[in-house]
C-alpha cells in the first residue's frame, strides 16, 4: 500500500494533467502514454530499489517458516482456543495479501494427527469417535470454510438478494461456476475483497462462527468428523458430506452453515452498500462542482467539437 501510494505521487507529480473525455481515441491514448513515460522511469527505478531492500529483508531478517508455522500450528491442533484465533489470524493475512497460511492449511490431510483418524475410521467403519474430533486441518476446510467459499458463496448470495448494482450482480452470476469448484481468487479481486475495510469483519466472523457451530455440533454427536480425503476441486458444499463418507448429517449442517453465514454477511453488506452510495454521491458533487461555470462552458464546448471529431471520423 505504501509503495503504491508513492507511485501514484510520483505520477501526480511527473506526470502530465490529464482532463477526462467522454470517448478516448488512439491518439489521445499515445499521447496519455508519451507524458508517462518519466513517471514510468521513476517507478521503475523504484521498483528496483525496493525489490532489493525487500529481497534482502526476507533473507536476513523475516524467515518464511514465521508464516508457515502458523498454518503448522492450526494443522496439528486439537485445541479449539488455538486454532480457532490462529485461523482468523490466517484469514485476516489472506485479506492484506499473503495467501500461504491459508492455502496451506486447505491443502494439509497428511500431519500424524489426521493420519490417525483416517486409520480410525477404516478400522472402525466410521469416523464418529476419531482420537481428534477437533483437528484444525479438517474442521477449516470441512465446515469452518468449506475450502474457502463459504464466505464468498455467503456474499454471492447476497448480492444477488439485495444489491441493485449491475456491475456487481454480473460479477456475482459470473463468479458462481468457479466458485462452486472452491476458485475464489477472481471474485476476490473483481468484487474486491482484498483490503476492503467493509468486507473485514463478515469475513472472519463466518468462519469463527462455523468453526464454533460444527464443534459444538460434533461435540452433541450430532454430526461426525471430516476425516477422509477428498479430491481438489471438489464443490465445497460437498466437502464435510464426502469427508465423512457421505453422512447426510454433516449434509444438513452444511446447508445451515450456509444459510447462518448469509444472514451474517447480510447486514454488513448494507452497510457496504450504504457507504457506496455516499461515495458515489460525493463524486457526482466534486464532478458538477469541479470547474468554475466558465471553464465548465469551455469544457462542454470542446467536448462537443471532439465527439463530433469522432463521429465524423467513425463515418
């Protein structure tokens, strides 16, 4: 962020004014690009410079297993006050851009403690009373995240519920296909959700809440352990039913996890949409109040002469 920041001052500062135009012609653009090209330089120079300092950083300073030994701690837990904080702690990594504690902890089914389960349940004909019920590996990606998209399904949902904006009902109703296969780093990005301050707390709390309701529902006996291992790819709605080898009640819970994490995401999206709308009232105010009446005449006038410039080029 701070790095973008700066480059975008050093735009502001090298950089050519621009002035907006209803319709962008090849010529404009070359001429856009031509007065960019001292900013580019010095972005560039930039980019050099800090790409070094932060290379020589992680090596001397900042050791990756500091992050992967987050994901390790969540995968071998059996202690829901660990994993549950260490797996919001991940989430909330994911969310500034550092994906590997979390991607990690979906693609773990190999530690001790999952192995022991699995022979378990082959021995036992079922995975009802595993030695670890609470095994952080297999209670995020079963029921505390549905790998990953029971938030952004959760979101989906609601946005074809209640937001009238087109731009993100077509990003929703394009997002559900990949989605559903547990492909979430599109929506992620064309929503956004990445350093979104609006999408900050639904965004932990569904998986706090569903890793608390399946604990306290495994603990009931009430729906069994997630224990055996499913294939990449595979809808995370089914996850929780093919890990425990097809129990319809894992089934119902995921179906009401869905539901619960839909009416949370629900009213922090109003807000969301709330706060959208200021915004873009506010830029309506600033754009009819950007030039004073007589340059905004000017400006008028010689956007007509260039739009009828184009029309008469396009004939």
């Amino acid at each position: 962020m701070i790095i973008g920041y700066i480059v975008g001052q050093i735009f502001h500062l090298l950089g050519a004014k621009y002035q907006g135009h209803k319709y962008e012609h090849v010529a404009g653009i070359k001429e856009r690009a031509l007065a960019s090209f001292k900013p580019i330089i010095a972005s560039v120079g930039l980019a050099i410079v800090a790409g070094t300092v932060i290379n020589f950083l992680q090596i001397k300073v900042v050791q990756s297993s500091y992050i992967t030994g987050v994901a390790s701690s969540v995968i071998t837990s059996n202690n829901l006050l660990i994993s549950i904080p260490l797996v919001t702690f991940s989430i909330f990594l994911h969310w500034l851009g550092i994906g590997t504690p979390i991607m990690a902890i979906f693609e773990s089914t190999n530690s001790g403690a999952a192995t022991a389960n699995f022979n378990y349940a082959l021995t036992h004909g079922s995975s009802w009373n595993v030695p670890y019920k609470y095994l952080g590996s297999s209670l995020v990606q079963s029921y505390g995240t549905l790998s990953g998209t029971a938030f952004v399904f959760s979101l989906i949902v609601v946005i074809l519920l209640i937001d009238k904006n087109k731009y993100n009902k077509v990003v929703a109703k394009a997002s559900i296909f990949p989605v559903m296969f547990n492909s979430i780093n599109g929506f992620w990005v064309a929503f956004p959700i990445y350093l979104n301050p609006l999408i900050l707390i639904p965004l932990l709390l569904v998986p706090l809440a569903n890793m608390v309701v399946s604990s306290f529902a495994i603990f009931l006996h009430l729906v069994p352990v997630s224990v055996y291992p499913v294939l990449s790819g595979t809808p995370g709605v089914l996850i929780p039913y093919i890990g425990t080898n097809g129990s319809w009640q894992a089934l119902l819970l995921t179906a009401l996890l869905l539901v619960m994490d839909v009416f949370i995401v629900m009213p922090f999206y109003k807000i969301h949409m709330n706060v959208e709308a200021q915004l873009e009232e506010l830029d309506k105010q600033r754009d009819a109040g950007l030039l004073p009446l007589k340059k905004q005449k000017k400006f008028v006038k010689s956007k007509e002469k260039n739009n009828e410039k184009i029309t008469a080029e396009q004939r």
